[in-house]
C-alpha cells in the first residue's frame, strides 16, 4: 500500500479509535500524548512518530501495523464482529489489563499444546468415567482449547445417546495450568479446571481438578478429580473421537496412572451444598 493510502487508513482508523474512548483528552492523558498534536493526527496534518504508534497500539491492544488496515476491515476488526467483543469493553482498564496475562501464558504453554484423552468422574453417569478429548492450540495470540465429551447409550447398542463440545481458554499462574471453558451447543454450562504442569519431558500425564456448573437449578454443581492423558500432537481426528465415551472404573483401557489417581477413595465427587 502507497503512503499516501497508508496515511489515510491511520487518520480514519484513529477517529474510530477515539469515538470508543470517553474523551481525546483522558485518551492523550493515559498515551501521554500532546493533545493538540494528538488533534493534528485525527485531522490527518501529521502522521504519528514510531514511538506514539507503539504506545497507541499497546493501549487498543493491537500491532502497531493493524492501525494502517483499510478503514472497513479496521472496524471489523477493533469492534469484534467474529468474537461479538464490544468497544466498550476493549478499552476497558481491566480488560486491558487481562489481556497481557493471556498473552504471557502462550509461550510457557506451548509444549503443552496437542491432543489429549481427558478423564474424569461422570457427573451424569454415576459410577463411571468419562473419556474425552481435548486439544489444546494457539490462536488469536492466546492458547485456547476444546473439549468433545460423547456419551453412548447404556441399552449396549453401542450408539451414542448425546455429545457435548465445551470452546475456553488456557492460562498459566505461578505454578499452575487454568483451563475454562463454556459448552458451545446448548450455551448452559461453564467448567474450570486446575491442573499441575509436568516438568519433565515428553508430557505424558497433568492432574488436578475440575469443577461443573450448568444454569440449570436442577444440576448441581460438582468437582472432581482430573487427568489429561497426553495422545497427539495436532488437532483432534476421527480416530481420537471413537475413544471419547464413558468407562467402568474397571476396564482395561484406562492407564494405570489414570486409573490409581481417581478410583477407590479417588472417586468421589463433591456436590454443590456437601460440606
């Protein structure tokens, strides 16, 4: 793109910046910018130094060459049309300041990134466990995951009665892996789990726990133990999906790991209103 275009592009795409701020001078305030210089950029008589066009992106939360995007896709863009994000909210304090936190964790959390069998105690098969996967991948500078739980029919026709596919995000605090999530079909329910990273390489097993809460009064809440179980790396194939199902704590398909950490005294669930 020519300079004169790319000059365009800024002055448009910074008008639209400032309409999603309270004022120009609060914005200038927190830049710490000279306001009338600042007024000179909005009108497009002056295009900002390196060093403002850092500070302007840092602020919005973006790369400094997405201020130079063609108006229409600047707007898509910044406004969060895709991830139905609003202005507001972007240039919030705390949403800024979630954000780098989210971005800190990609790069401690990619030898961590990869398919996983995800088992944990059924909260609607009593006395079983679930086997699921799960994908951990980078996207939109974040580590996000997915979660696909099958659930068969118990009549031994071997079909599958429901499934359930659950959209989060990863982030890593101190010594610890959050992982939460929402189920993306029925939109009812939220999951947060807590897992111990491993050190040693390559990754086979991460433990910890997870808690369940669906907005439906008649669920309870729940929590229970935990277990990722590395498989692949990549992302999740048919061949992974035919061993998300639900398991006897006796059957012979669960790693012993899986099995000594979460059966016996390891069972139990904690319900919502258990002390």
């Amino acid at each position: 793109m020519d300079r004169p275009q790319d000059r365009d592009n800024l002055q448009k795409n910074l008008v639209l910046l400032v309409e999603s701020c309270s004022s120009v001078a609060s914005l200038c305030r927190s830049l710490d910018v000279n306001r009338q210089q600042f007024n000179k950029y909005l009108a497009g008589q002056h295009v900002p130094s390196q060093k403002v066009l850092q500070k302007i992106a840092r602020h919005f939360i973006m790369e400094m060459e997405d201020l130079f995007r063609a108006p229409a896709d600047f707007k898509q863009f910044y406004e969060g049309f895709e991830s139905e994000l609003p202005m507001g909210l972007r240039s919030s304090p705390q949403f800024a300041n979630f954000l780098p936190f989210a971005k800190a964790s990609v790069e401690p959390l990619r030898d961590y990134l990869g398919v996983y069998y995800r088992y944990h105690n059924s909260s609607i098969y009593k006395g079983r466990i679930l086997r699921s996967v799960t994908c951990l991948y980078e996207a939109d500078s974040t580590i996000q995951h997915v979660t696909i739980e099958r659930f068969p029919l118990l009549d031994g026709s071997g079909k599958m009665g429901y499934s359930f596919v659950y959209y989060g995000f990863c982030f890593l605090l101190g010594d610890r892996i959050f992982m939460v999530d929402f189920e993306g079909q029925q939109r009812n329910e939220l999951t947060f789990s807590i897992l111990t990273p491993q050190h040693r390489r390559p990754v086979r097993f991460l433990y910890g726990l997870v808690s369940g809460v669906a907005s439906s009064s008649f669920r309870q809440p729940f929590s229970t133990r935990l277990t990722l179980g590395f498989c692949d790396k990549g992302m999740i194939r048919k061949k992974h999906l035919r061993n998300a199902t639900v398991l006897l704590p006796s059957d012979t398909t669960l790693p012993l790991e899986v099995r000594e950490y979460m059966t016996g005294e390891n069972s139990s669930i904690v319900w919502g209103g258990e002390g």
